[in-house]
C-alpha cells in the first residue's frame, strides 16, 4: 500500500490556529453557492479507495477530538468496544479532556492522554499520540480541517455530520483520502439503527420490488437547546441559523435511504432542487422565552425552519430529505422506502417500533401493517449478535455502540469499511447543494460524481455479511 505523505509540524500547526480562531469567534463565512456538478480530475498516482480494506491490527486505538455532548458521549462507547482503547482526549478546553480521562480511568479503562488549553492541542495530539483512528466531534465548522489533518497524520478518521460544509471541502477530503490510502468515515450511526438495517435487508431482498423513491428527514425541536448557554458551546449551532439558507443538517435521514438505494453501488445523486419555508421559528421562540440582555437579541435569523431537497438518482428515483429544527414538533428521522410491491414507513405507525408496512401479496385492504415481524425476520447480523450489548453501552437506541463496534471490527479484522468517504462526501453534499439551488431561487443543480464514475459498480455495502470479531489477547 502507498505510503501517505509527510505532513510538516507547520501545516498542523496551522489547522489547529484556524479551528482555535473559529472557536474564539470569528465570523465563518456563508455557505458558498459555487459550481456543483464540477469533478475534478485525479492527481497522477492517486487511486480509488473503494474495497480498499484496513490494514489488519490487534487493537485499535482511537483519539477523540471535540468533547463537548457529542464528543463526551462516545468516548465510553470506544472504550467498551472488545480490542479498541481511547488512548488520546483532546479539546480546546482543557477541563474538558481531564473530565473525559478522569471518566474512563474511573471506569477502570487504561487513562489517555491529555491534549487541550490551546489552538494547537489538536495537532500535538496528532503529532505525539499513538493513534490508528482520529474520531472528530467539534463543531461543524472545524470538521473539515480536522478530518483533513487526521490523515495527512497517517491516520484514519471518523467525522461526525457532516464531514465538510463546502463542495470544495468534500473534494478536499476525497482526494485527501485517495492520496494518503487512509479511509475518512461519516458517523452516520443512523444508518445502524434497527429498523433502518432490517429496511435495507427487506428492500435488498426484494420485498418493496422495484425502488422507486424515498423520504428522509431531521425533525427535531431543538428550539431550547439551541437556546441554551451551555449546550451548544458558544451558540454555535444556532449561529448557523444567521449565516445560510441551506439544509444544514440532512444526513441522518438521507444516509439509510441512499444505502438502500445502492447510491455509489449501482445509482447515485444526478441532481437537486431545494425550498425553503420563511424563518419564523427560532425568532418567535426567542420573544417569548429568551429574556431582552440575552446575546441571541443581536442576530438575525435566515434559514428557513423547513428546508426541503428532492433528489433525482441516475436510476429515475427520487429522495426527498427534510431538515426542520426550528419549530415545535415531535421527533422524526421519517424514514420511508417505497417500490413497485410496497413500502415501509418508521416514525408513523404504533409503539413501540414507530414503523409501518404495507407489502404485496402479503396485505391488502389499504390497511397498514405492524413492522415488528419484519424487523425479526430481516434482523440485521450486527443486531442479533451484539444488540444487548448495544443498548446497554450506546446511545440513541444503541446505534452509537453499533457503529462503534462494527468500525473497530472491520479495523481489527482488515475489512473493506462500510462508509466510505464517498459514500460521506455525497450524503453531506445537500448542504452546500441545497444552498446553491436556494441562490437560484430553487432550480435544479448538479450533484458531483465524487466517485469519478465508481458509482456503475456494484459492491458491498452496510448489508454485510456476517463476520467475527476477532478474539483479544
């Protein structure tokens, strides 16, 4: 395997000055409204990372970067992993990491070491820690200069949603992981969600017939919490409110259905058109629960409070993903998959799955069927052998420890990775897309081909065959 490039002490030295400078408030920019359907040619010598396993190891040891909620969450979930240790914790805020290290000691977990108090903890942690996986959990801003550097380091890495926020950024990142032959992964636990997995077993499988459209979305009143001092760190989720119209937060409800739909395997994205409603919520929410002298009374709200992206794959389906935190509504990631013989619709039908389904020759009478015989029938492999241990380690259901478990796994046993970084640039790309085609009072743009014609191929995905973990010691 090609080794990847030598990265100077200067080059880290300067991402972690630009992240610390963001983190110290200066003004990020809007969302560009660049050229879209642009693909860049290949470097000479770089190469595809499709079916490009990982270098097989005994252990796999993970830094964590960004230790706010996110962040401090999962450190946990990485240690409990058989074969994984959390070897390196690193934030701004120094406080932050000691907190996350004395956890973990606490929890009889060998301690990790300690970056943090300055701009450039991220890239001593880089440079001093002994690290196979960079897991990246700042704020969206930083993602793509620390999952960057991660592999210019010689490291693979894991990036919270999204990835980058730019088209040139996603670029960036593909043609970074091809240069350094290290995987870059969005940590997209939803696709490892229960019901998400036996959907794309029962939609491979046949059950749905012919795919013919999908609906995704990120419902989800976030209202207080954007409002909330000590959440989100320095306001700054809800700052994205003040600088785009754009679907900012698409992934969770896109990822499941584009699996399903084979999109890098057989399909992918041509094009995209996006609308937006008018800013109301966030606004009305402040006026009537946020006190006159708090700093929220100096911004102005832009993006809409439902931003919605219809989608068209190169097979003639289409996707519609929704994002809507801004208004007073339950819970949904929507998650609906029709064909030609039925559909399967989550967060609609009766607890405690949440799901729906109505499938020929199996129903008739326009009458919605219960989910749960489905789910049992098309358990995914991941769910029936750690599912227990799942939810008692993870969160948001168990999906957290999932996603966690099978990484390390496919680390330890040289696997191809699940998520590839295509499979991550084109989930994340709705989000410079959608504020693209807003600029264009909602017309239709090009979707990049981040595979460079790679996507014809079909080839293994989360539907996984079932493997082992290999034995510690």
């Amino acid at each position: 395997m090609p080794k990847f490039p030598a990265v100077s002490r200067r080059s880290l030295l300067g991402t972690a000055v630009a992240s610390g400078a963001l983190a110290a408030g200066a003004a990020v920019p809007a969302l560009a409204a660049a050229p879209t359907g642009r693909v860049p040619d290949r470097r000479p010598g770089q190469t595809p990372m499709t079916g490009v396993p990982f270098d097989p190891r005994a252990t796999v040891r993970v830094g964590v970067v960004g230790l706010g909620n996110r962040g401090s969450l999962m450190v946990t979930g990485w240690a409990a992993v058989p074969g994984c240790t959390v070897t390196a914790v690193c934030d701004i805020r120094a406080d932050r990491a000691r907190r996350a290290a004395d956890l973990l000691a606490g929890k009889g977990e060998p301690r990790p070491r300690e970056f943090g108090g300055s701009a450039d903890s991220y890239a001593r942690m880089l440079r001093d820690a002994d690290l196979d996986l960079v897991y990246v959990a700042t704020p969206w801003e930083f993602h793509h200069r620390h999952g960057r550097a991660a592999l210019l380091s010689g490291r693979h890495a894991m990036v919270e949603l999204p990835v980058a926020t730019e088209l040139d950024e996603l670029w960036d990142l593909v043609d970074t992981s091809e240069r350094t032959r290290r995987h870059l992964m969005l940590a997209e636990n939803c696709c490892y969600g229960r019901n998400e997995l036996a959907m794309l077993r029962m939609a491979h499988a046949g059950l749905l017939g012919d795919l013919t459209d999908g609906h995704g979305g990120y419902l989800h009143d976030l209202r207080e919490l954007l409002f909330s001092d000590t959440y989100y760190t320095d306001s700054w989720r809800r700052l994205w409110h003040t600088r785009s119209t754009a679907s900012l937060y698409p992934m969770h409800g896109l990822a499941p259905i584009a699996v399903a739909m084979d999109i890098n395997r057989g399909d992918r994205m041509t094009t995209l058109r996006a609308t937006a409603t008018a800013p109301r919520g966030l606004a009305d929410y402040r006026e009537r629960f946020v006190p006159r002298d708090h700093p929220s009374w100096k911004e102005t709200y832009i993006n809409g409070d439902l931003v919605t992206c219809l989608i068209e794959t190169a097979r003639g389906r289409t996707v519609r993903a929704e994002h809507d935190v801004s208004r007073p509504r339950p819970y949904s990631r929507i998650n609906t998959l029709a064909g030609s013989r039925g559909i399967v619709e989550d967060y609609a039908g009766p607890a405690p799955t949440g799901a729906r389904v109505y499938l020929e020759p199996d129903h008739s009478g326009h009458a919605w069927q219960d989910f749960d015989g489905y789910r049992k029938e098309f358990d995914h492999w991941l769910w029936r052998t750690i599912g227990d241990d799942a939810e008692n380690n993870g969160g948001h259901g168990g999906m957290d420890y999932v996603l966690q478990w099978r990484t390390v796994q496919s680390m330890r046993a040289g696997l191809v990775p699940d998520i590839d970084v295509y499979d991550s640039a084109a989930w994340c790309a709705p989000v410079p897309l959608s504020a693209a085609s807003l600029a264009r009072d909602g017309r239709p743009v090009e979707f990049p081909d981040f595979t460079r014609g790679g996507w014809r191929a079909k080839r293994p995905g989360l539907d996984s065959e079932q493997t082992a973990m290999p034995p510690v010691g």
